[in-house]
C-alpha cells in the first residue's frame, strides 16, 4: 500500500540545516499494523506528514495504492488523502465550537456525501465507539479517553484505507489508553491499515512490526509474534 | 454545506462575543450612512425624470457673453413662444410658457397669499406629466378663468369638501373656477407649484406683454418631435434671433444668442438665477465620497480584526484541510461568514435608517420619498452586502485559508505576527481619512467664520428688508416709507430693487470716458437714501440729495470698482463725467460720487463694477432700525404695512440672515461634514479598540513577565500603546497634505477666504491622536495592572 524510497526532507532556516528525513524507504501493506519509534527529533512526525500528504518530501519516491504522490500538487494531495487516510492525534484536535456529532460529520461533508447519508454513517460509527449518548455535547464537556473516541470516529467515518496515528494515548491515562488501543486493533483486525507513532513500548506491542527510527533513517524493524 | 458553514459562523460569532459586535457595530454605522447617502444621492439624480415626454422636453435659455464668461439666462419673454412654434413646426411640436407668480387668493372670507402659484399655457399639464386626480388634463386651463389645485392646497381651502367647479378669488377682482385637482408635485421635481393658472388671465391686464420681445419674465419649455434633432434646431436660433431682435440688439450693443437645454440638466444648473428648485453637483459628489470612505473604514475594521484572530482559528483552518477540505471550500466558508456579518449589518441599518429618518430630514431640509417602497433601495443593499461581504471577506478568506496545515496544527503561527503590517497598514489609512474629515472641517469652520464676520463695506444690523410682492404696496410704496419715517424706531428707509445679497440686474452702459466703447455693469435703482441706510462711504463727491432738484432723473453714485472699469485712475477723476444706461435712460446722466466698493454679492464672487441709479424699479424697502424695543418696532411697522396693503400678510426678514443663506451650500457641507468626521473617526477608533484588546490577550504572558522582572505599568503601557499610535500618526501625517489640496480646492470658491495655518493641520492631528490615544490606552492600561502571578499561572 505504501511503498517510500530514498525519501529526503530538510528543514532549512537562514543558519542551520536540519536533515528530518535521510534517504528513507519503507514499506508498508495493506492490512499491516506498524509502529514508529524513536527518540523526539529522529524524523517520526515529519515521516507521518509526509505518508498523510500533508507535507511534500524533497526528494525520492512515495508510491501509494500503486500511484507515484511525491509530486502531487496541494489540491490532487487533499483530494487522495479525503477520500483514504483518517487521523488521530495526541491531542485530539476536536473543533472546539462543533458538537460530537458536527465533527464526526465534517469529513464526509468535505467528500460531499448527501445529508441524510451523513447522519446515518455517523450515528453508526458514534455507537461504535460508545459515545452515542454525546452526540450533542461540545469537546470541552467530554474527558480525554471520550474526546479521543470522538477523534477515532471521526477518522474512520469515511472508512479510510490507512490510519495515521500519532501518539494517541499520548494525553490519556492507561485504563483509557488501552480502549483506544483496543479500538485500533479491531479496525485493522476488519482490513485498515494502521501506522502508528508511539513512545509507547506497551502500545507498540499492539503492531504487528516495529520500525525504530534514528536521525532520520531506520535501525531496526522487528516482527511482532 | 452551507448550513454547516452558517451554524458555524453563528457559534463562532457568539464566542467571540466582543470582536462580533465591534464589527456588526462598525459595519451597521458605516452602512447606514451608505445608505442615507445613497437615498439622497438618487433622490438627486432622478429630478424631472419622471416626465413621459421628458426626453423631448427641453428650456428655452438666452446666453449672453460677459468678459469672455457665457452666463446662461432661463427669462425669456412670452413673444418668442408663438414665434418658435410658428417658425419651426417641423421640429417643435408644442410650447408651453410658465411664469412663477405669487398672488392672493380667497375663499369665502379666508386670503392666502399664494408664493408658490404657476401660471401657464393650457396645455402645461399635457407637456408635463403632473397627473390630474380630478378634471381633464386637456381642458383644465382652456378657459382663462380656471384654475388646477394640488391636492395638499385643496385640502387647505375645503377640507374634505369636493373642490371641483367651486369659485376662487385671485388678487381680489377675478373669479376663477376649479376644473381640476393635481396630485402634489413630486420632490424631485425642479418646477414646484400648490395651484396652476392660465397665462391667458394676464392678457386683458397686459396685452404688450405678450407680443413685445425684449421683456424676458418667464420660462418656455419647447416639446420636440420624436424624431427631431436638438442640435440642428440651435443651430437655426442665429437666424431667428437676427429676425425678430436684430434690431435692437443694433440699438443696444448687447448681443444674446439662444440654446435649448435638456429638462434633466435643468436641476444641476444651479448658476442660472432663476428662482427654481437647484442641486449642487459638487456636494452630491462630496456626499458620494464621504459614503464610500466610511464603508471602507468599516470594512477595513473587519479584515483587521479578522486577520489579528487568524491565529484563534488557525488550528481549526488545520484540522479543516486534515480532514480534506481544500481551499476552494475554505475560501467559500470565510467569504459566507463575512457575508453573513454584512447581511446582519444592513438589516440593523435598515432599522437604524428608520429611526434616523426624521433627524436626516432636518438635515437636508425637506423630506425624502419613503424607502420602503423604492426598488433600487433593495437592489443598493444587496450590492452592498455582496461588495461589503467580498472586500472584507477575501482577504482574511485568502489569509487564513493559506495556512500550512502542519504549523497550524501545531501551534506555530506566531499570534498576531502575520499581517501585522497589512494590519497597520489599513490602519494608517483609516486614520489618514479621518484626520483628512477633520481637517476639512478645521478649514471650513473657519472659513465660514470668516466669511460671516467679514466687514462687508456696509452695515447689516438691524436692517429689515420687507419686499414689494403684491400691487398694493409695490403702488404705495412712497406712502409705505414716509409712514415708516414717523416711527421713532426707524432711522432711516431706503427703497430699493436689490438688498446687498440679492439680484442685481446687469444693463449696457456707454460713458463719456470712451462713448464708443458699450460697458455691462451692475445696477441698483434706489432713492436718494440708499447711502444713509446702508452706511455706504462716499470716497469721492457727494451723497445724492434732495436739494439738487435733478438728482432723481440726472444723477448717478458708481463703486470704486466702475471707477476704475471706466478708465478713471483716480475715484476724483470720475466726479462730472456723464455715463448712460442704453435700454433704461433716454439722457445721460452725471457721476456725482463714488462710493466705496461693498460686497452687494456673496464673497464668493469679487466686487463687481456697481452703478446706483434713482429709480422707480424697487422691489424691496431695507429699513435701519434702532436697536433697541425691536419687538414693539417690529409690531409698529406690520402696523403700518396693514394700512398700506391691508389684504395682505406682513412678511419680512433681516439683511444679516439674508446674507448668511448665501453660503447655505457650504453651511450644509461643513455640517454634514462634521457629522460625518465624528462616525468616521468613531468607526476607525471600534477597530482600534478591538485591535488593542486582542494586542492586550494576546501578549498577557509577556506582561507578565515584564512586570515580575521590575517593569513598571508605565512603561508597559507604553509598550503596549506606541504600536498601535504610530500608523495613527503616520496616517495623519499622509492626510495633512491630502487635506490641503482638495481644501484649497475648496478655498477657491471664495473670492475671499482665508490662510492656511499650521496649527489648522495640528488640531485635527492632535484630535486625532488624543481619541486614538484614549482609545488604545484604556486596554493597554487594564493589561498593565493586572495581575502578573495571574497572567502567568494561565499559560
């Protein structure tokens, strides 16, 4: 599903040089459940960017569902990454002035689903993740563990082929940590595929691989048995 | 989608509870003088365009030439009518004469003296279209002893009675009958009348009047025919004119040729002397300015607060395009919500206007049509909403839509950092149109300060002007002044047929000086006491006199300036010389003094050259009062006035006023200007105020952390003022230049005016700064005594 060689990403300001990405490649497939880590600094996030489209690698290859994506202009990137990859972020990233419901809604208005459509996907998915009866409070009103459930039922309504997760139970305590993880596991178990960052060793466990990460390159993957 | 967009703009707004209201209270003032402006400026444009014929009706004008000057002249006299119709019937296909009259009416026992009477030609209400309620539009005038009511007029004489075929008595010994009943005369209409009669009443009084061609007293309105061609038919008027005044234009030496002009441009002309409802084309475009400045000023308010919270939203701009918006759907979702502020803004102006809609009219002075029932009016405010909503929207649309979703998600747009120069920007040019407002209103008020303290050459207090306008007392005029004389409260009377201020005719004059040379001056046909009554001062000769038996018929006082126009270096050399008014004396008559030039015209215009002349031609008694008892005076002289011309009501006014109404123009101006200035500097101020608390949230921490290292308020209220105060100041700086150009601009409509001072300049800087200063300062002081443990414990 995803395939990256010799990916390169440097950050530039007017004195320094950072390398985030150093001649990458990775290779991840459908289906599979991967853990990044590595210390802060050794290029996680910006890898993650990148795999999500949010961010353009300076050189080497991205190669997605079959289609070459490194050159991909602003609009062709936010059209592929609509329609196949959901998030979730440490810090939830809910829209503080939407209710449960809106934010869960607000991809599918985005890739244009009709009204009534909407509501059903989202009461489905909202009962999945057992927050229903929260449909209509605000963010500020929920704990964290609830906030980050809203976060991966708004990632998966669009039923995306990949997750992009970084640090997820990074803000949660571990009885809430372990739902979500949960959470994740069952939707990879029903095909998507997951790549997850993590500090976690307890978490990475939940992966089906490891990729360990250093200044921007790979030093280790181990197989999870 | 949209509903999506909608509820989120509405919670947005509620959140931000501040910023929203500054911005819909901006907004709402700002387009609510767009739209009282705009009412008035279409009120403006669409004079007389209500005529069906309209495009074919056209006035007759003479244009005579007067030092290089052409001065277009509306009076022509009731000869010419007949003679156009009968000389081009293939390009006129109707003439209609209307002359302005003012004459007593009565019914039963109640008189009114009527100023606002037209008489015309029967077929007015065919030519024009002033509908008729009652009676035929054909026939109403046919016979000479008819007369057509509006309905406002007809109400006045018989309430709910049916008027039709009822007898009114006009100036006492004729009976007119009401053949029909006009609706009122719409306000955008430059002819306004409350009853129409037919010209034809006048011809058994005055038979020569009609036939006789130079004595210009009315207007005449040519109808063309569809198809005919406006410029061909003036260019045939040379022809014409040679026809039936080349004659006397030979004797005379003056010369006029003839223009017809388009019945909307009729409104605008505003220099042709004619006693007609006038616009003022300048003022209409001052006003148009003013409107589209503070709409500006408002909307700049709105990108600026916009932008400065860019930084609020910047990580829902993120999430948005994590979760596949793009820009296009961004961009949509801004530009709505500014929208959505504009449509709330007009509908709060729309209120706001009705609430204002009685003080504007006191204002402008007379009363707009109703808006509710005016199409474009709804057109103007979805223009405006669209505009309003597109040019503060787009660019706080393009700004914010632009983020990189990755710095903005992770908190790495520095607050308030970007734009900040576009920010200030906008500021420095919202300051420099107020500081420009107010210097505007600087120089005008004292411009017209000026102007009313002006030493005039005479003395305007305590002089009653009481004017001739019916025939009793234009008859016993004499008899009205030696009555007057007897009062103790009189101390002198002079009649008169101009007050300084008012009409003065221009007449050809030839003078021993160069007798072959024609010279066109200025006249005043007075009695011998005009000197005495006005305290004009002799500078050479003498005052006219009763004790030279031939002063009435033989003498003439002339102005310094005729002096010199005549050739004469000095006002001595004139004493003795002979001159003579071409068209109104058949002898010549001798200079016996001049008199020190007086400004007989507004200051606007330079002293002209000014021949006063005995004569029987006065319109008007000036009478010099004593100060002192000015009621009982007052009382006394209507006393008199009701034995001269009983029938009549007493009616007067005093020359200091009449001299004021002449700047009524730029007193308006200067007015609506003020008002203006204060909403400006009002609005641009809101959008400082907003920009200040959210520079004051946003910097707390620093604050902070400035006061717990030793800094003291002071200072940090300096910090915090001096960077919103510099594009304040900068932007006054770029107005005062501005400002003394478009205000010497202004300046040169006076002939004389004032200097310009530094200090005109550095009063409207020093307002400006001192409301900005407040306005700033307030927040940054509020942020400077807080608490810093508390500041800090937040982040």
């Amino acid at each position: 599903m995803i395939k990256i060689t010799n990916l390169e990403k440097i950050y530039r300001t007017e004195e320094v040089e950072t390398v985030a990405l150093n001649k990458l490649s990775i290779e991840v497939k459908g289906g599979e459940f991967v853990a990044v880590m590595g210390p802060s600094g050794c290029g996680k996030s910006t890898l993650l960017n990148i795999l999500g489209l949010l961010d353009d690698p300076d050189a080497g290859s991205f190669v997605f569902n079959g289609i070459e994506v490194a050159k991909f202009n602003e609009r062709k990137r936010a059209d592929l990454r609509k329609h196949n990859i959901g998030f979730v972020f440490q810090s939830f990233n809910l829209i503080d002035e939407l209710t449960v419901f809106e934010n869960v809604e607000l991809p599918l208005i985005y890739t244009g689903v009709k009204s009534a459509d909407r509501k059903k996907r989202v009461e489905e998915v909202l009962d999945k993740v057992q927050i229903m009866h929260r449909r209509n409070h605000y963010p500020q009103q929920l704990s964290g563990g609830q906030q980050q459930r809203v976060a991966v039922a708004r990632a998966v309504v669009n039923s995306p082929k990949l997750i992009l997760a970084d640090e997820p139970t990074g803000n949660l305590d571990s009885s809430n940590g372990n739902e979500v993880m949960q959470m994740l596991t069952d939707l990879n178990e029903q095909g998507t595929t997951i790549v997850m960052v993590t500090h976690s060793e307890h978490d990475a466990r939940y992966s089906h691989r490891i990729i360990r990460m250093l200044d921007g390159q790979t030093v280790l993957e181990n197989i999870m048995v | 989608m949209i509903k999506n967009y909608l509820s989120f703009a509405i919670k947005n707004f509620r959140k931000q509870k501040l910023f929203s209201l500054i911005n819909i209270l901006g907004l709402t003032i700002g387009i609510t003088c767009c739209l009282m402006l705009f009412l008035f400026i279409q009120n403006e444009f669409s004079y007389d365009n209500f005529h069906k014929n309209g495009k074919n009706i056209y006035r007759v004008m003479r244009v005579g030439e007067m030092n290089g000057e052409k001065h277009e002249i509306p009076y022509v006299s009731a000869a010419y009518a007949p003679a156009l119709l009968s000389d081009f019937p293939d390009v006129i296909q109707k003439v209609v004469r209307v002359v302005r009259d003012n004459d007593l009416i009565s019914y039963n026992n109640t008189s009114y003296n009527e100023k606002n009477v037209v008489l015309a030609d029967d077929n007015f209400f065919s030519v024009f279209s002033f509908p008729l309620i009652k009676g035929n539009p054909t026939t109403a005038l046919k016979d000479p002893n008819s007369i057509v009511l509006t309905e406002t007029t007809a109400k006045k004489y018989f309430g709910n009675d049916d008027p039709m075929g009822k007898i009114l008595q006009f100036n006492k010994d004729q009976q007119l009958k009401i053949t029909g009943i006009s609706k009122d005369v719409p306000v955008n209409s430059h002819l306004q009348f409350d009853m129409v009669v037919p010209l034809e009443i006048l011809r058994p009084m005055l038979p020569d009047w009609f036939t006789n061609f130079p004595n210009n007293t009315l207007f005449t309105y040519v109808q063309l025919k569809p198809d005919a061609n406006p410029g061909q038919l003036e260019k045939r008027f040379p022809v014409f004119m040679d026809k039936y005044l080349g004659k006397y234009y030979a004797k005379t030496g003056a010369k006029m040729s003839l223009i017809i002009k388009p019945l909307n441009k009729i409104y605008f002309a505003s220099d042709n002397f004619d006693n007609v409802k006038h616009g003022n084309r300048k003022m209409v475009y001052i006003f148009m300015s003013i409107a589209i400045l503070i709409l500006l000023i408002a909307c700049i308010n709105f990108i600026n607060l916009a932008t400065a919270r860019a930084t609020d939203r910047s990580k829902e701009v993120g999430l948005r395009k994590v979760l596949g918006a793009v820009k296009k759907q961004l961009l949509s979702q801004f530009i709505l919500e500014s929208v959505l502020f504009a449509t709330l803004a007009c509908i709060l102006s729309v209120l706001l206007l009705q609430l204002l809609m009685p003080a504007y009219t006191g204002l402008l002075g007379y009363k707009l049509p109703a808006f509710w029932s005016n199409p474009w009016f709804y057109i103007f405010i979805l223009g405006v909403i669209v505009i309003v909503g597109l040019l503060a929207g787009s660019y706080p649309a393009i700004f914010l839509s632009s983020f990189s979703p990755i710095e903005s998600l992770k908190g790495k747009l520095k607050a308030g950092s970007n734009g900040a120069f576009f920010r200030k920007t906008l500021v420095v040019f919202q300051f420099s149109i107020s500081v420009l407002l107010i210097i505007s209103v600087v120089v005008m008020m004292n411009q017209m300060r000026y102007v009313k303290n002006f030493d005039l050459g005479f003395n305007k207090e305590q002089s009653m002007i009481v004017r001739f306008d019916n025939f009793d007392i234009s008859r016993k005029k004499k008899q009205f002044k030696n009555e007057l004389l007897t009062l103790p409260s009189v101390q002198n009377v002079s009649l008169m047929s101009g007050e300084p201020g008012g009409f003065h005719d221009r007449y050809s004059f030839e003078a021993e000086s160069n007798p072959a040379e024609k010279y066109l001056l200025n006249t005043e046909f007075s009695d011998l006491d005009i000197v005495k009554t006005l305290g004009l001062k002799i500078i050479a000769g003498r005052d006219f006199s009763e004790n030279f038996g031939t002063d009435t018929t033989q003498a003439v006082l002339i102005n310094r300036t005729t002096a010199a126009t005549l050739g004469y270096n000095t006002p001595e050399q004139a004493i003795g010389k002979w001159i003579r008014n071409i068209t109104g004396d058949s002898l010549r008559r001798t200079i016996v003094g001049v008199v020190e030039d007086y400004h007989y015209t507004s200051l606007q215009t330079a002293i002209g050259p000014l021949v006063i002349s005995p004569g029987k031609d006065n319109r008007l008694a000036l009478i010099k009062l004593n100060p002192s008892k000015l009621k009982s005076t007052i009382s006394d002289i209507k006393k008199v006035y009701a034995v001269v011309a009983p029938d009549y009501p007493f009616e007067y006014s005093f020359l200091d006023d009449r001299f004021d109404q002449l700047y009524r123009t730029e007193s308006k101006q200067e007015s609506v200007l003020s008002i203006f200035s204060v909403i400006a500097i009002f609005i641009a101020c809101l959008g400082l105020f907003g920009l200040s608390s959210y520079t004051a949230i946003k910097r707390t921490k620093e604050v902070g952390v400035r006061k717990v290292l030793g800094s003291s308020v002071e200072n940090i209220v300096l910090l915090l003022s001096k960077d919103l105060l510099k594009p304040v100041l900068l932007g006054a700086c770029i107005a005062a230049p501005v400002g003394f150009y478009f205000m010497n601009k202004w300046l040169q409509g006076f002939a004389y005016r004032i200097e310009f001072r530094w200090w005109m300049f550095a009063l409207a800087i020093f307002i400006a700064l001192l409301i900005a200063l407040l306005t700033v300062g307030v927040q940054a002081i509020k942020a400077a005594m807080a608490n810093p443990v508390k500041s800090l414990r937040t982040e």
